[in-house]
C-alpha cells in the first residue's frame, strides 16, 4: 500500500462499552448490538484478579527483555508454540489491505497444553508447551492467567450462542477442547522514519471464535469501523477488549462483523498486550445460522491461515 493510500485515524464515538456484571439478558442484547454494528466491545466488570494480570505483564516484559540469543532458544516449533521473532511473521492473509512488510512486533506462544499421555499429540499444532526457564515463576504465572481469562472466555462464548439462537449443547461439543492461544506481546516504539505502511501488527481479522484483549495504557490498537475509518481503541489494563473472529461471524451469517484491525505504536513508549484467543476444537464445523452458507470446519481454516502467514510454516 502506498503511503498516500494509507488510511488515516479519526476520531470517533468509543466503542461499545458493556457490563459484565449486568443482568444476562442485558449482556446477551449488548452483544448482539456491538458484534453486529462494529465487532468489537470494551468489557467492564470482567472478574480479572488485578495481582494475576499484573504478574502475567511482569513476566511478559522480562522474557521480552532477555537477550536475543535466549529468545530464539525458544522459537516457534511446528506446534505453534514459542518465540515469534519481529518481522517472521506477514499477514499475507488480510482482506483489508495487500500486506508486503512484516510485522515489526515480536512475541511468545502458548497453547493449550497436549502432554504424553493425550491422543492428540502429533496432530496439527498439537504438543506441549515451551516455558523460558530464565524468567522465575514465568510458567505459574501465565498458567493463573490463563485459568482467571479462560472463565470469562467461556462466559462470553455461552452468551454468544444464546445471543444467535444456537442450542446450548453444541457449546460443549464445539468448546469440550478448546483451541486456546496466549500471545505475549511486545512493540517498540515507531521511530520518525518509519514507513507508514509499516507496522506492529499490520491489518488483519483474527481466524477463530473470540479474542480477549488486556492492554497497557500505551494504546495504539486501532479497528476499522463500517465508515471505513480507523478508530483507536482506548481501554485500561482492568477492561477487556473483545472482538468476533471469522469463525464467529461465518457461524452467524453475516450478522456479526469480524472487523480488521491493526496496531501501530506512535506512542514514543514499549507496548504490551496479553491476546488470548478462545477458539472451538480443531474438529469443529460452522454452518452459517441462516442456513445459506458453506460448512466451516476450524481446523481447515486455521491451519490455511497459519500455512501462509507464518515463515517457519512455508512450504506445508
């Protein structure tokens, strides 16, 4: 993209704000209204331990802080899981935009965890985890994380059926093992001579259910709205972003948007952001709630996406 063409931030209206502590039938109607009018919403209320946030950031930043020559101990193998090293992955993928740089950004993986002695291991991005053993209490501390962000991750998945008028019981065959990721990541500040179609993470929409975001106050995370415009997204580290993925709106007929965004840190300070990604199980299929459109099996999809916009998967 050139930069005369690079879209430009506006200011906008905030996104929508809901509270989780609200009375369900209230949830259930602001989420239909956010995911069908912009794909994003701020959370309030969330039930997030502050202490467990706070040491999940902690040990974010001091594995990002570690030399380089440490760091790529740890990257990615072929389950997904590991360092992400800046500009190894392109979002060659995007709808929204011919994406030709990498993103500048760097981060680590998790997954959830497949051990020795669980059928799945072997299977596409199926395997254990790898745990940096040079930043103390780094596995207890992502593992309480994940378990407090999972429990509103499963709240939130629940009321999105409710919401589209799908049966209750398909949340435990889609969500019985759940594709879960944990990316910890970090962006430098953007230097003044950066290109503009340079970023940290560069346009794109997230492949699978919903997307659970804390980030610092450094902001930088921007969606693109119906107007086309880009609209930045201010929350504080004690709110929850949450946007529908592809998956999601496929499985809702073109009711709910998965909105592409994007993150470019003008800021003049380090960025950090907790993104987990609370996905169906890798055999799972969605047949549009309208009953028009094709069968979406998950796995099919992800690992299409996968294939092409991460390096170390080239060629598979």
């Amino acid at each position: 993209m050139k930069p005369a063409e690079m879209p430009v931030t506006v200011k906008h209206p905030a996104l929508p704000t809901i509270d989780l502590a609200s009375a369900e039938k209230e949830i259930v109607a602001a989420l239909d209204s956010a995911f069908s009018e912009v794909g994003f919403c701020i959370c309030n209320n969330a039930y997030l331990d502050p202490e467990i946030r706070e040491a999940a950031f902690a040990a974010s930043r001091a594995f990002h802080k570690l030399p380089e020559s440490v760091k790529n101990s740890y990257a990615i193998n072929s389950a997904h899981r590991g360092y992400i090293s800046p500009k190894s992955s392109t979002s060659r993928t995007s709808s929204v935009a011919k994406v030709q740089r990498p993103n500048t950004s760097e981060s680590f993986m998790l997954m959830h965890e497949v051990l020795e002695n669980d059928p799945r291991l072997g299977k596409p991005l199926q395997g254990p985890n790898q745990w940096p053993q040079e930043v103390p209490g780094f596995q207890d501390k992502m593992t309480a994380y994940w378990q407090d962000v999972n429990c509103t991750a499963r709240k939130l998945a629940k009321l999105c059926l409710k919401a589209l008028g799908i049966e209750i019981g398909l949340y435990e065959a889609w969500f019985r093992q759940p594709t879960e990721f944990l990316r910890l990541l970090h962006y430098w500040p953007e230097v003044p001579e950066e290109p503009q179609d340079s970023f940290g993470s560069a346009p794109h929409t997230d492949h699978g259910f919903l997307t659970l975001l804390v980030q610092d106050r450094v902001g930088g995370l921007e969606v693109k709205v119906q107007d086309g415009s880009w609209v930045e997204v201010t929350a504080t580290p004690d709110q929850i972003i949450v946007n529908a993925a592809d998956w999601l709106a496929h499985l809702s007929g073109g009711r709910w948007r998965s909105s592409p965004h994007r993150v470019k840190n003008r800021s003049g300070h380090h960025r950090y952001s907790l993104a987990y990604f609370f996905d169906p199980c890798m055999e799972a299929e969605a047949v549009p709630v309208t009953g028009d459109g094709e069968q979406l099996v998950y796995s099919d999809y992800l690992l299409s996406r996968f294939n092409t916009n991460y390096s170390y998967r080239e060629g598979r």
